[in-house]
C-alpha cells in the first residue's frame, strides 16, 4: 500500500492544474498512444491521466509509459507544442504558438493553430487546418490535407495524394514521386508556388481575378488550361507558359510524365 | 569393453548357442546378469540433457516472439515504408539513366529525383527502436 501511495505521488505532475507561461513549450514524447493536447485561452494544465514530468527551463517534458493507450493534455493556448509518438495518433488543436507533431506509424490531426507548423507522418495520414503560420509537412504512402491555411507552404510526398484546399500562401512547395498533387489556392502577394511530381498529376485551380505567370511542364499533349482571360506561349514540345494580368504569382507547375492542368475556381 | 565385463556378458549368456535366440531375448538377458546397463544410463542422460536444451530453447523463443509482438512493431514498419520509398526513387533514377542525361530536362528530373530523396531521408531520419 505504501509503495503504490509513493508510486501514485511521484507519478503526479507538479505542474498540472497550474498555469503554465506563454513562453513554455510542452513535450510529449510516447512509444504508442493517441495523444490529444487542447489549448484553450486561460486554461491550466490537465494531464489526463496523471503522468510524470519534468521542467527545465521553459520546457515541460512529459514522457508516456508504454502500455497507457489514452493521453489528454488541456493547456493554455499560448504555449508551444512538440508531440512525438512511435505508433498511435496525434490530435493537436487551439494552439498559438508553435507546433511539431511527428508520427513514425500513425495519423496526425493538427487544427486552429496561429505558429508554425512541422507534421510527420511516415505511415499515416496528415490533416492540417486553419493555420496560420507556416506549414512543413511531410508524409509518405498516404494522404496529405492541408485545409484554410495563411501562411507559406511546403509539403512533401512520396505515393500519396496532397491536396492544399482554400490555402492562401504567397509561396508554395508541394513535391511527390509518384501521386497526385490537387492545389485550390489563392495568393496574398508575390511569391512562387512551385508544384512537381515525377510521374504524377499536378491540378491547380485559382480564383478568376488571379494574376500570374505560369509554366505548364509536361509531356506534350498532357497539359491543359482551362480559364479565362489568358494568353499562352507554347516555348518547346513540353513547356507553355500561361499569363494573366501583370506579375503577380509566378508558378512552376511540372510532371515529368504525367498530366499538369491549371484551372479557374468555380 | 574391459574383460571383467566380456567375462559377465559371457556368463549372462550362459554356454547355448547364441545365434538362434530373438536379439531382444540376448539383450535382456544380459541386462540381467550384468545388472550395469551403461547405455541405457548413458542414453537417459543424453535425454535429459538434450530435452532440457530444447525447453530452454523453446522458452527462449517464446520470449523472443512475445517480445517482438508486444514490443514496438512501428520502427520496424517506418523503416519498410521509407526503405520502399527511397526504392521507388531510386528505380525512377535508373530508368532516367537509360535516357540520355545529356538532355537538359532529363538531367533536371534527375536532379529533381536526387533532391527528393535526400528530401525524404531528412525528413524521416532512422530512429531507433
């Protein structure tokens, strides 16, 4: 009895149920679990369940025993967010600062984030939305989302799919080997957007009083425009370069030997 | 064999002749009249040693196998999926080499290629176990 009693305090984090400074940056570190931190404005921390931790300097580090399946961090939105887990899920959501969430086997949900966002996710699915601060993501074999998103882009896949939906970024990044590459985007100033697959497909659809310069890089035949108020300039059997207006975003859009296709948002 | 034991196998036959009697009938009847049975002693000996190697053996592996099915699984899967992924480049990087490099825009999907994949192995660095 004893020893559990002494078990159950030094299992105990100090710091849960107090406030934690804006300046801090919580570490979760699990071999397999689903981790779940929720930041809320004026929250305190609420390690569910009780878990050890240690603090030094600004970060709080909290590392899950292997056998807990389940772990819920409640913190204020302010602080900074690193989550690491082996095999297992990661849900992070409501944080204004910054965020890195990296998954070896596992889904990673990142939502309402204002910092800058780094995601992982080897065998797993990434699914981003309403950040607003720059995105690295990079997954392998699955799906890539990134949904509303303000800041810069730059994403990376191997055979899975990434789709950038309602993405408002002065420059974008989005690479793959072999898989599709789906961009429904809009600008907020000059910058580049550069999307490139080997063997796949690139589909980029921008709003109608979007300007541009852009270069279609495909095999011939295998690129397509379907918009209004272009001029295009075929500059080799692979290269057509599309403009509309004056400057504006300059996109690089390329597949070796698939499909690329710039579209009007409808 | 040592003469004293050829003596009392020799007795424990007795003076019939030998080559009519069923070899088991021989064989108990020297276990009889010798009373030492060495190798029947031997032989359980070597049983017992050989069963006691394989229960340990089986243990071990027993051990082995639980520890592998409840021990992380993950690692070893992200190392398969980043192996087949830097596979599936590199295939694209040799069928490109049957190209003509010389050709600016084969040249430059190879380089794209290369970049991938330093790209994919600066972003899932092997982790251990």
């Amino acid at each position: 009895m004893i020893a559990l009693l002494v078990a159950a305090a030094s299992a105990a984090c100090p710091q849960n149920g107090k406030d934690l400074p804006p300046t801090t940056r919580l570490e979760i570190a699990a071999q397999g679990a689903l981790v779940t931190v929720r930041g809320a404005a004026g929250a305190k921390l609420a390690l569910k369940p009780e878990l050890d931790c240690s603090m030094v300097g600004n970060v709080l580090r909290v590392v899950v025993p292997d056998g807990t399946r389940d772990v819920t961090a409640d913190v204020p939105s302010a602080i900074a967010v690193s989550v690491t887990v082996q095999r297992g899920n990661i849900e992070i959501s409501g944080i204004n600062g910054n965020v890195m969430a990296d998954v070896g086997a596992g889904d990673v949900q990142i939502s309402r984030v204002n910092g800058d966002v780094t995601a992982r996710s080897a065998v797993g699915t990434l699914h981003l939305s309403d950040i607003a601060g720059r995105i690295d993501a990079a997954a392998q074999n699955n799906e890539l989302r990134v949904t509303r998103a303000r800041g810069d882009v730059r994403v990376s896949n191997v055979s899975g799919t990434t789709l950038l939906e309602a993405v408002q970024a002065s420059n974008i990044m989005a690479t793959t080997v072999t898989s599709e590459i789906i961009c429904t985007c809009s600008p907020v100033g000059p910058g580049i957007w550069e999307m490139r697959t080997h063997t796949g497909a690139v589909r980029v659809a921008v709003g109608r009083n979007v300007e541009f310069v852009a270069t279609l890089d495909a095999p011939p035949n295998a690129s397509r425009v379907d918009m209004s108020g272009v001029s295009q300039q075929t500059e080799d059997k692979r290269k057509v370069t599309v403009v509309r207006g004056e400057g504006g975003t300059r996109m690089l859009l390329s597949s070796f030997s698939g499909g690329v296709f710039l579209l009007d948002q409808r | 064999m040592s003469d004293e034991l050829t003596r009392r196998v020799r007795d424990a036959l007795g003076p019939g002749r030998t080559s009519q009697t069923p070899p088991a009938e021989l064989w108990s009847r020297i276990a009889a009249g010798t009373s030492l049975l060495p190798r029947r002693r031997f032989l359980d000996l070597r049983f017992a040693t050989t069963g006691l190697a394989a229960a340990t053996l089986l243990v071990a592996v027993g051990i082995f196998v639980r520890r592998r099915g409840v021990e992380s699984p993950a690692p070893h899967a992200v190392q398969v999926v980043t192996i087949a992924s830097l596979e599936s480049i590199d295939a694209a990087l040799s069928a490109l080499r049957r190209d003509s490099a010389s050709v600016p825009r084969v040249a430059d999907e190879m380089l794209f290629l290369a970049r991938m994949r330093a790209s994919l192995q600066s972003d899932f660095p092997q982790r251990s176990p």
